[in-house]
C-alpha cells in the first residue's frame, strides 16, 4: 500500500493507466466539489472604477440611471441644478426625473443615483 500511495504522490504511473485515471478523478473532483464545500473567502467586489467615473445604466429605450459620485458635483447654486450640469455635460438635454443620496453607512454620501429620460 506505501508503494501504492509513493507512486502516487511522485506521480509514476503511465498515461492512460488505471492509477493515472484514479489520480485524474481526484484531482478533478477536488477541483470541482471543494468550493461547495469549503469556503475560500473570495467573493464578487465592487467594480473599480477611476475615480470621478459617472456610471450610466440603461432601465427602458430613453430611460437612464446616473451614479455621479459625491465630488463631480461641484459649482454653486441648488443641488438640482449641480445634478442637471453634470448630466447635461455627460450626454446633452434630459429630462431629470429624480434623484436620491446614496450614503455610506457612516452616512457620508457616496454618490447621487439620478434617474433621467430623453
């Protein structure tokens, strides 16, 4: 069993053999079952973007959604009239519909979500 489990390790056996195939299915099965059942710790992370880059979804033909980050929005005057600079400045005349502060949760605001339409 020792020399079994030596020419296992030291990988001997032939290509194509009954202890090459064993060797094959074990590595493959530890491949492809332990991440069900171990938890490696990696999860999906947020994108990274440069800093400053305004993110645009599409939700409907003409309808758009806007993440502007907290420090684009500069200038003077109301924050609704900042919002539509920006927006304008990205992609020409829109309608804003709404906006809303997306917070950190210490409660500093991270960035505007502005819904807009042609």
């Amino acid at each position: 069993m020792s020399r079994i489990l030596r020419s296992y390790f030291f990988w001997t056996y032939e290509r194509g053999s009954f202890h090459y195939d064993v060797m094959v299915t074990l590595i493959l099965a530890f491949i492809f079952l332990t991440p069900r059942i171990w938890n490696y710790g990696d999860h999906p992370q947020e994108a990274k973007l440069a800093p400053g880059s305004v993110v645009v979804t599409t939700t409907a033909p003409g309808d758009f959604v806007y993440e502007i980050p907290a420090g684009e929005i500069h200038g003077e005057g109301a924050l609704d009239a900042q919002i539509q600079q920006d927006v304008q400045s990205i992609s020409g005349p829109v309608a804003v519909d709404r906006y809303e502060a997306v917070r950190e949760p210490h409660g500093k605001i991270k960035f505007y979500r502005v819904w807009v339409h042609r």
